[in-house]
C-alpha cells in the first residue's frame, strides 16, 4: 500500500506526538469500595430485561456485592463480556414533536442496558481514559462513549502506523 506525501502531512499534523510508551495488556480487578462508589452514583433506571430493580439492588447491594466484584473482576481478568450483559431493549423515539413520525430519520434509537452492564462499560471506559490520559494519547474525559475513545485511539494508531516507512516501500 504506498501513501502520498499528503498523508504524511497529515499524520504530522494531526499525530505528530503520537509515541505509545506503553500497551494495554489487561484491565486492572478493582475493590469492593470502588465497585460499591460506581453503583452508588450510577442511575437508578431499571431495564425491562432485568429480574432484579435497580433500586433494589443497590439497596441490598452489602450483601450481593462481593459476588458482583467477583463476576466484574473475573469480566476485567479475561477480557470478555459477560453473554448476558450484551441484551438490550432498543426504543425508537421522536426526535421533535413537530417531526412526521411517518419518516424513519426523524427518530432515534435509545438502548436500555441492564444495570450491572452498565456498570462494567464505566469501569472499563475509567480505566481505558485513565490508560490513554496516562500515556499522552490524547486527553479524554468520561464524557467519551467507550466505543469513541477507543475509535479515535485506532485511528490514531492506523495513521502513525501508515505515515511510517515499510520494508516493501524503501529503496533498496
């Protein structure tokens, strides 16, 4: 694949202090306080997929907490979702009142997660932005979506890769 001189520009301006001094292997197990924090400042919203309420179980969350650390930090150790935090229930809702509800573009999808998802996406997404802040990959707040920051960091990484020279592009 050969690059012009344009994307060359443009990955040192846009990239130009890109240098990845470290690698994100794994995600960190987290405390029972730090669990304990997360769900406590989280939404009380309960998804329809969940057999459980949300504000009962925060409330007898000092009883099922420990397991809920261990079903978290066993996700955090191996790298995989759990199945049944992947379900959502997705609403289609009007973006104005104003707008005719006959044309599809008009709406907007919301996605009801269940509670203990969502509560996995905030650890993660802190760890990620905490990893990315840390080694200058760019500044990031919580505010980014999981799935933006780590857009942006392959984007990142895709351009700095093609912006260097390879075996098969340099004279001999």
């Amino acid at each position: 694949m050969r690059f012009s001189s344009n994307s060359t520009l443009m990955s040192e301006i846009f990239f130009d202090d890109f240098c990845p001094p470290s690698t994100l292997t794994h995600f960190s197990k987290i405390s029972l306080s730090a669990l304990e924090c997360t769900a406590a400042t989280s939404k009380s919203f309960t998804c329809p997929l969940e057999c459980i309420p949300t504000w009962f179980l925060k409330a007898v969350f000092q009883t099922v907490g420990p397991d809920i650390l261990a079903i978290i930090n066993c996700s955090l150790n191996s790298g995989i979702f759990p199945s049944n935090f992947k379900h959502s229930l997705v609403y289609l809702l009007l973006k104005k009142p104003s707008l005719d509800s006959s044309v599809l573009s008009n709406f907007r999808s919301i996605s009801k997660l269940p509670f203990l998802s969502k509560i996995l996406e905030k650890i993660v997404s802190t760890q990620l932005i905490s990893f990315m802040n840390n080694n200058q990959l760019r500044n990031f707040s919580l505010s980014f979506a999981p799935y933006t920051a780590l857009r942006l960091l392959w984007s990142r990484s895709l351009m700095t890769y093609c912006s260097q020279p390879t075996q098969a592009n340099t004279p001999f």
